[in-house]
C-alpha cells in the first residue's frame, strides 16, 4: 500500500497530502452548502506524478478528505447512504459525498477506502479529517454530540479562510450594535441581523403617532434608527432586516419580513437579542392589554389607565401618565420594586400615591373583558387578591402589562447549535467573558443569565467583548457596582447594594447607615414637598467605611448617581466624602455633608435651606 493506515485517520505521505488538487470539491458558501462531487478524477498533475495506481487512488481519497469538513464517500443505490446524507442535511451541515458507483475507477477506489478505513461498506464518514465510519457508527457520534464537538473545537483554523463573515450580530439593539461596530473597528467582517417582530397589538415602534407628543417621540426614535443605520454603513458593517435562526455549527439563515431566506456562515456569533415584554397569560391580555412597547405608538390618549405590574417600567409608565393628569391605578402583585432598597422603593409608592396615582396592592388580574371598543374603548379587569379570598372588579380605557419581559432566545435554534439556556427562564447562561458553553457563540445585554438588564451594560459588554475577541484587550466586563435610575416622578439613583442586601451579607454590626432628607432649592419658594428627598448611603465599617450602597431620591438623581458611581468604582470612603467640598446649593451636596447614622436615630428633617 505504501500509506499507513491509523485508526480514524487515513494518512498519506505527507508531502502528497499537501498537494493541492484542481477540481477538489470546495466547500459551498451561503445557500448552496450540500454539495455532491462531480467527478473523482482528482487532476492529472498528480496522477502524472504517481507511479503506483493504488498511491494515485488513495491521494485522490486523502485529498477528499482533506478539503472537505465533512466528507462522504456513497452510493446512489445505497439505502443507507441517502440515510447519511439526509441527517447532515438535517443538521444543516455542509458536506461533500462522492458516488462511488458513478465514478470513474469507483470500485478500485472503493476497494483502497475499504483498505484504510477498514470499513466494508459505504457510507464512509469524515469528519474534520477524522473517521467517523458507517452509517451506524456516524448516527451513534451525532447521538453523542461527537460530530458537533468536532465540527466546534477542530473545525476552527480548518474552516476560518472559508466563513462569509469574521462575526454576526443576531439582534440589533444598542448592545449588538455596539459589539458590531466595534470588531469592525478592528477591521474585521461584520453582519448585523435585526428584525422586531410585532408585538400583539401590530407595533413596530415607528409608524404610528399619538397626539404631538408621541409623534414628537417616533420621529425621534426614526432619528436614532437612522442614525444607527448610518454609523453602521460608516463603520462598513452589514445590516440587514432579517430574522436569525441558527440551522446548523456556524451557520444561520435570515428571513425578511417577506419570508425570503438566505444562509450566512461566520467564525463567531453574539447574540443579543434582548427581550420583549411578557404577557399576564390570562384570558383577555393579548387581546385587549397593551405593554410599554405599544403605549409611544398609541395612536389615541390611553385615558383611565390600570398599569400591572410594580419595578421599572410598571412605576416610570405610571409616572408618565399621571404627569400627563391621566387617571391611573398601578396593580401590585407583592411589593414595589423588587430588587431595590425597600426603603426608597416605598418613598417612591408614597410619593405617586401623594400625587394622585392609585395602588391596588396583592391583587392580580385574572380576566381582561372588552366592554366597548373605541379609541380608546372600555375594558373590564377582574382581579384576585394573591391569598384567593377576594375578587373586584374595575372599569378602564387602557389596561398596560409591565410584567416583566422575557428573553429572545427560544426561536432562534439555539438548540441545534447545542447552547444551554435556562429552561424556566431563556436566559443563557455565560463565562465572565460573554461565552456561552458553545465556544464560538457569545451573548450580550438582557438575554444573559443573572445579569443586569440595562442598556448601558450591554454597550459596555459588547465593546469590551469586540476588544478582546480583535484587539488582544483583556478588561472583561464589571457588573458589580452599576449605576441605575428609575425615572418615577421623583427620580431614584441607586449604586451598590440596598440597605436589607448589605445588612444580610455583612450583618447589621458591620454597616453604617448615613441618612438625612434634603430640599431642592427650586423647591422651597413654592414650598414644595418638603422633606420627601431623601439620601443614603450605606458603609462597610470593616473596609474602612467603604461606600457600598449609593441611594438617592430627587431631582436629576440619575445625573447625581452617576457621577459618585465613578468615586464608588475608585473605592470611595465616608472619610473621602466628607472631605469633598459641596457645590452649594445643588442636590448631591447633601453627600458631602452626611452625619446622621440610622443607628443613632438622629433627626435627618430639613426645615429649610
Ligand atoms: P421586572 O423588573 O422583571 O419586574 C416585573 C414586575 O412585574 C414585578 O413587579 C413583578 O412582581 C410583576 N409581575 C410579574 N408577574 C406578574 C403577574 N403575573 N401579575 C402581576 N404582577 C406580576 O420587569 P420590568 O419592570 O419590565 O423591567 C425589566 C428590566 O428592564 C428591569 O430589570 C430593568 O433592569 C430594566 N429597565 C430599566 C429601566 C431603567 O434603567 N430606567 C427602565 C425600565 C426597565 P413581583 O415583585 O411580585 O414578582
């Protein structure tokens, strides 16, 4: 034979492997990617070169081998290599098959293939180069996962050259977005896949209007589109309105909006897909109840409106429409704000319910009933209190669901390409580096498990990410210690830990609480809400009261909060604080001047400025 023969590799002289051939079977890019060979005559360079038929035969089969991924050597009348072929296809894997009985010196190639593969029937398996071998043995490998492991792990370097795109992008939000236009910084090829499906109701965020203002807010929100597209285009990104779905290792398809598909293959994929809101799943919700991706396209005033639901979006909605001198009722299943300080969340309560906002407090809807349509027409809510033993029932124009959203992870064959995600939740699971447990897949922003779902962190994951995938940076992501706001009437800026989360992880003898009450100065002439700002921050006395817990509730508390997050970043001590300098008489003044512990139950009222 002159070649040896290894078990799960056919191997063949070195420098004949390396030759390349002129009518090899190429693997095929974008849609056509299952590609049978036309001819096995293999060039008559090498022919000409090999003296012995059967050295010339097995470089013909080493060379099959060799340029293809997944290679197949069949027979057309073969049952089981139709078999074969038919699970490759069903895995959307490209693969190249030679027809034995169709081919010029088949059956002596036949008999080399069965000579190094000690295989004595077709189909006869490759992949990435390794045996695989029959029909049985290559379904037994896919059971097990061994051909995807193959295809994910060897198939790197083998396949690079060959990939339509260094990176795609499936979803087009700000953290995609960023990620995109970051890797393309570093010259490499970049697709971006973004498509909105609408939501019940048949919004797509930007062809309706509601009064001036929401035209004013659409038109805006085309401005940001706009300019999204034109960066893109600047930085040579390609975007295209389509739906990703992975259909196989390194390989999606995108369907557009009028159900055209085309397949794109890439090195790495990101998928930042975010989240979309989530329904009550009662009789009546998808019907008749809007979310807050509806309410800016509304194209009537919403009216006496019944918000469920009790964090972010439910409260800021609510806010909004009673400052519009909207009649409002917020449902709230348990309490305000989960995550949040509690004590902050219930100044917030307080304060809507002060400025007209109703509470329905342990209630939850459990039927949506349209008694009259219009614009904006009647509906009934019929609501159970969450210990079952009360039922009422209430008249609005518009009931709004902010309950929540869930992440956009189940329809896009993350399953076939073998990425765990949590079942209950779809969230998907990461390293430290935006990794998924498939290496060449990374996630961003709302859909990752047990991260923040804020717009800013997923910008600052996906260009850190793109640094460190095509820049050789190393700063990974820091999600300890974000900065967020909630824009209720009265704004909350949080950093850190709330109060009952530090007391429970270093215990109560270990933190400091300093408090006080503080009156914006815009405030006082008319007299306005008096001692209802309110700021705290909560110290480690172990770490030399570090500042580990930022709160603040009052004007622009957002744009106070974000500027001590950076000093809390740095380590910022009370010590530190109390050495800053106030700028008077601005709100955040009041954190260059804390002295009041809750401890000592100290008066922390402001009688004036
Ligand atoms: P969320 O934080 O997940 O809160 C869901 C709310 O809905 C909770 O109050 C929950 O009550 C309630 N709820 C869930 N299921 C319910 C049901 N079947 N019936 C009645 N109430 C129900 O959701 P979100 O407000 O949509 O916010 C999602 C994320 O977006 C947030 O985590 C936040 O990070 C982000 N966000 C940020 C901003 C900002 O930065 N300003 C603004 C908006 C959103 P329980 O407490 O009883 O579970």
């Amino acid at each position: 034979m002159g070649s040896s023969v290894r078990k799960g590799r056919a191997v063949l002289p070195a420098e004949q492997a390396a030759r390349p051939s002129r009518e090899q079977p190429h693997r095929a890019a974008t849609e056509d990617y299952h590609h049978e060979a036309q001819n096995a005559n293999n060039g008559q360079a090498i022919t000409a070169c090999c003296k012995n038929k059967d050295k010339d035969l097995q470089f013909k089969i080493q060379a099959y081998i060799d340029k293809n991924t997944v290679m197949i050597f069949s027979n057309t009348a073969c049952s089981l290599s139709a078999k074969v072929k038919e699970l490759f296809k069903s895995m959307s894997i490209p693969y190249c098959s030679l027809e034995l009985d169709q081919t010029e010196d088949g059956q002596k190639l036949q008999d080399v293939l069965y000579e190094l593969t000690m295989e004595t029937s077709v189909p006869i398996v490759f992949v990435q180069q390794k045996q695989i071998g029959d029909y049985d043995k290559t379904l037994k490998a896919h059971k097990e996962g061994k051909i995807q492991k193959l295809l994910e792990t060897k198939g790197h370097d083998h396949m690079q050259d060959s990939y339509d795109y260094d990176l795609i992008v499936i979803g087009g939000g700000s953290g995609g977005l960023a990620a995109s236009k970051e890797a393309a910084k570093y010259g490499k090829k970049v697709m971006v896949l973004d498509y909105v499906t609408p939501t019940p109701q048949g919004t797509r965020w930007v062809k309706h209007s509601w009064e001036t203002m929401t035209e004013a807010v659409q038109n805006y929100i085309g401005s940001l589109n706009w300019g999204y597209r034109v960066s893109l285009r600047e930085k040579k990104v390609t975007y295209e309105n389509a739906f990703g779905e992975f259909v196989g290792p390194h390989t999606i398809k995108a369907t557009n909006n009028k159900g055209k598909e085309k397949f794109y293959t890439a090195e790495k994929f990101l998928i930042a897909t975010g989240e979309r809101p989530r329904y009550l799943g009662v009789p009546g919700d998808k019907e008749y109840c809007i979310t807050s991706d509806d309410l800016f396209s509304l194209p009537y005033c919403p009216g006496k409106t019944l918000v469920v639901g009790a964090s972010y979006v439910a409260l800021e909605c609510a806010g909004f429409l009673a400052g519009l001198g909207l009649d409002v009722t917020v449902m709230v299943r348990s309490i305000l704000l989960r995550g949040f300080d509690q004590e902050m969340a219930n100044k917030i309560g307080e304060h809507m319910e002060e400025h007209g906002v109703k509470f329905v407090k342990e209630f939850v809807p459990i039927k949506v009933e349209q008694i009259e349509e219009g614009t904006p027409g009647k509906l009934k809510v019929i609501a159970q209190s969450t210990d079952g033993r009360e039922i009422i029932e209430g008249e609005y124009n518009t009931v709004l669901v902010a309950v929540g959203r869930d992440a956009c992870t189940r329809t896009i064959g993350l399953d076939r390409v073998g990425v765990k995600i949590n079942e209950r939740s779809g969230k998907i699971p990461v390293s430290d580096e935006e990794q998924t447990n498939v290496p060449y897949i990374y996630a961003i922003g709302d859909v990752l498990e047990g991260k923040l779902e804020l717009t800013p962190v997923a910008i600052q994951a996906g260009r850190l990410l793109a640094q460190r995938l095509y820049a050789g940076a190393t700063l990974k992501c820091d999600y300890v210690n974000v900065p967020t706001t909630v824009f209720t009437p009265l704004e909350y800026g949080a950093c850190g830990f709330s109060e009952e989360t530090a007391l429970e992880k270093f215990g109560e003898e270990n933190i400091e609480v300093y408090h006080s009450y503080f009156w914006p100065l815009e405030w006082t002439v008319p007299s306005r809400d008096n001692n209802k700002c309110y700021a705290k921050i909560i110290c480690n006395i172990q770490d030399n009261e570090r500042v580990i817990g930022f709160h603040v509730l009052g004007p622009n508390a957002g744009e106070v909060t974000q500027g001590f997050s950076a000093a809390i970043k740095c380590g910022l001590t009370k010590a530190q604080l109390d050495n800053t300098i106030g700028i008077h008489p601005v709100c955040a003044e009041i954190f260059t001047t804390l002295s009041v512990t809750k401890r000592s139950g100290g008066n922390i009222l402001q009688s004036g400025c």
